[in-house]
C-alpha cells in the first residue's frame, strides 16, 4: 500500500489543490466551485477528492454522489475505489460499497421521495414515468381534449412534453418559454395551459411522476425549512459533476441541501453544457458563487 499522500502524486497542483481542499478530517469542507475546460481530469479530480474523504475518514453513508448518468455514477464510484485501495487495501471495498448515495439526481430524488413521501403527501408506491411514457401519456390527454383534430397543426406529443419539462426545470411561465424556445407554439398558449393542466391531473390521478416530477417534488420539499434540515443533515458531503449541466430546479436543490455550502463541492466546465434541452444553462456557477458568498 502507498502513503497517505502518495495516492495524490499523478495528479497535477492545481487538481490536487481541489482535492485538498478544506481541513482534513471526516466534517464537512468549506464549499468548492472547480471550473475547469473538457480533457483538464474534472472527473478524475472529483473521483479522488471523494477518496480523498473516505481516506481521511469521512463516512462514506453520508457522502452524497450525483453525476448525471447512471454509468457515470457507476464508473465514478469504480474508480474512487481504486484510488482509495491504494491506501486502504482491501477495505476499500467495504467503504466503498457503503457508497449508497451515488446517482442522478432523479435516482437520487426519487429515493427520498419515498423515503419522506408521507411528510410530503405522495403516496410512497407511486410509479414512475419515462420520457416516453410521459409523451404518451401526454398525447392520451392531447387527444381526449380534441387538440389532434385542430384545423391548424396543434405542437406534438414531443414538442408538448418539451415545453412543459421547460417550465418546470426552469421554473419560468410557459409565455416566456414560449416566445424564447419554441416561438412557433405561441398561438396556442391557452390551449397548451388547458392540456398540461389535464396532464398533471391525470398523473396525480394514477399516482404516477415523470422525470420532472421527481425534481419538482424535491425542490418543493426542500421549501420546508423543517423537512430541508432534516435531509440535508444526512450528508456530510455533497458533490456534483458536470455542474454546468444543472439547471434552476437542481440548483435550487443544491442549495437548499447545503444553504451555507458546507461539504458542497461542484465540478463545472462553462463552455459548455449538453443537456440544454432540461433547461440547464452556463450561467448556474455564477448564482452558486453569488449565493455561497453571501452565506458564509
């Protein structure tokens, strides 16, 4: 086995400065922003800073892991124990193993709404809906509501779904989303009103949630100044990769969970962000810095 240190030597001083960041020990580090371009080692960096708490004793049951895929959370947890090994020997795997909290966000969230859902008013058997399910079921309620037999061609099922995941990620009223994202739609902002009113109903009906339900639900949550303590003081540390790929609603979260930012660690690449689409945008490290500050 190598040294304490020596499992840190590969990587260069600006990575290692991240992964050193704060006091050593098992509490939670001061907050942490790393920005930083695509081929830098962002995640390699991330992957031994959780190591890096493991080694100095941290509770690996109270870290808190998302990324934003499950092989992603998968291969990074892999990887933090082949760092942690070259220290810990084969208790690497035991700490590792017990390295639950690692996940997407909707992974995540949908764990702790079943763990919260009676303090939250869900039904804890609720199911959960794909992307396709939900533009399905979208499209059920576009029919019954007699938009598919419209004179002028009323948005599609996808387009439908688009709009309303837009509202709800970015937490924007669909008239701005409208005239920002899908112009050609803003015709038939009354109707596109009446239809995702219809969608909700119909998901609360069955006791279903879609992707954006389990962020929703969560940041909703969070709103509770009780209920937010209570689940944000299960983790120790909280660290998220590919942070410019957050959008409002997941920033929301973050920040709820550790409002001072303490044992919150983000790894961002500003130049770019590939899940536009939810509604990220580049600019979310900019209100984690301003809001961070104005915390601590």
């Amino acid at each position: 086995m190598l040294s304490a240190a020596a499992y840190l030597e590969n990587l260069n001083p600006e990575q290692r400065r991240a992964v050193e960041h704060g006091a050593a020990g098992p509490g939670p580090f001061s907050p942490l922003l790393v920005i930083a371009g695509a081929g830098s080692g962002k995640t390699n960096t991330l992957a031994h800073r959780v190591a890096h708490l493991i080694v100095n004793g941290a509770d690996p049951r109270r870290i808190l892991l998302m990324t934003f895929s499950r092989r992603a959370a998968s291969e990074m947890t892999k990887r933090v124990e082949r760092i942690a090994r070259k220290v810990l020997g084969d208790r690497a795997g035991i700490m590792t193993d017990a390295l639950q909290w690692a996940g997407t966000f909707h992974g995540i969230g949908a764990r702790l709404l079943r763990d919260y859902s009676d303090q939250i008013g869900l039904d804890c058997a609720f199911t959960i809906h794909d992307r396709e399910d939900s533009a399905d079921l979208m499209n059920l309620i576009r029919h019954e509501l007699g938009f598919s037999k419209t004179e002028s061609r009323f948005p599609t099922k996808g387009t439908c779904l688009s709009i309303y995941s837009r509202c709800v990620n970015a937490e924007i009223p669909i008239e701005p989303v409208l005239g920002f994202s899908f112009p050609w739609c803003t015709g038939w902002v009354t109707e596109l009103k009446d239809l995702f009113a219809a969608y909700v109903e119909a998901k609360q009906k069955h006791n279903v949630l879609d992707y954006d339900d389990l962020l929703l639900y969560w940041a909703q949550a969070m709103k509770d100044p009780g209920l937010a303590e209570e689940i944000g003081s299960r983790f120790d540390h909280v660290l998220v990769d590919e942070y410019q790929d957050t959008n409002q609603l997941q920033s929301s979260i973050l920040l709820a969970l550790k409002p001072g930012g303490q044992g919150l660690t983000v790894v961002d690449d500003d130049a770019r962000s590939i899940y536009s689409f939810r509604a990220a945008t580049r600019t979310q490290h900019f209100r984690f810095s301003r809001t961070i500050q104005s915390t601590c």
